[in-house]
C-alpha cells in the first residue's frame, strides 16, 4: 500500500520544488495546550510537524471542541491559505510539545504564481491531503453514524 499523501512533503514534491519552498521555511515550537489558530480566523501561515501532535478541532455550540483529527510528524497543519477567502476551517492546538517548520501563505502563494510548476505541484500535494482528510472524515462518519459502520479499516 503506498504511503499517504500526508506522510509528508518530503515525498510528495519533486527535489526542487521542496527545496525551493523549504528555503521560506521557519523553525517555530509550540508548547502542549498552545492554540495554532481558530476556526474562521484569517488563514496567513500553515506549518509542517517534525515532532509532537496537533490536534484540529470543530467548534461545536454549547459543548468542547470536537477533534477531527490528530497530526504528527511531517504532516502537513492547514491548508485553508491556499484557497480564498482563506480563512480557517477548523481549529487546532498542540496535543504534546510540538517543533514545525512555519510558512508565511502570502509569500508561498507569490512563489507559486511565480513559478507556476512549482504551484501546481504545492496545490497537487495540498489537495491531495485535502482529499485524503476528507476520505478519512467520510469513514469516521460512517463508524460512528452507519448501522454496520463502514465496514473499511483505515
């Protein structure tokens, strides 16, 4: 089976391409409990794990965040800034103590439109997590709400 397409950066861009993007790349840490951002906040950076856990969470009325899903090492943490009106969809906090690499999302978005190889090859590897997110969602949901589940194990 071949690994996910949020196994990482490391294997969904050619050479030059990441090479090129981790040249914008900044090294950050996040203690545990520290939110990255929140639902339909503006969505100006996005991150790549190298240690610890991020948690992305839904805002549900009247009751805690719900966790969608748990991020760890080289996953990709938000990809709202690609897509107008780039806002936030979900939120997310470090789960454990977490060190990234931080992206400013203008300045990759005027990379991309610069060289536009590049681009499609950052929006191919962003929307390819996007749909591998989005799959994983669908089967939880059929676990949880399905009468025989989904009957896949993911």
């Amino acid at each position: 089976m071949n690994a996910p397409p949020t196994a990482g950066m490391l294997r969904a861009l050619p050479a030059g391409h990441r090479h090129r993007l981790m040249g914008f790349a900044r090294e950050v840490s996040f203690p545990q409990g520290a939110r990255l951002f929140e639902e339909g906040q503006r969505a100006d950076r996005f991150w790549i794990i190298r240690t610890g856990t991020v948690a992305l969470d839904m805002h549900v009325p009247g009751r805690r965040a719900a966790v969608i899903e748990t991020l760890g090492h080289n996953e990709l943490i938000g990809w709202s800034w690609l897509f107008a009106p780039h806002a936030w969809h979900l939120g997310a906090e470090a789960t454990s103590p977490v060190r990234a690499y931080e992206f400013d999302a203008a300045a990759i978005r005027s990379l991309c439109q610069y060289d536009p190889a590049l681009g499609q090859s950052v929006a191919q590897w962003v929307g390819d997590v996007l749909a591998h997110r989005l799959r994983s969602a669908r089967i939880r949901l059929l676990d949880l709400y399905a009468p025989y589940g989904s009957g896949s194990l993911l």
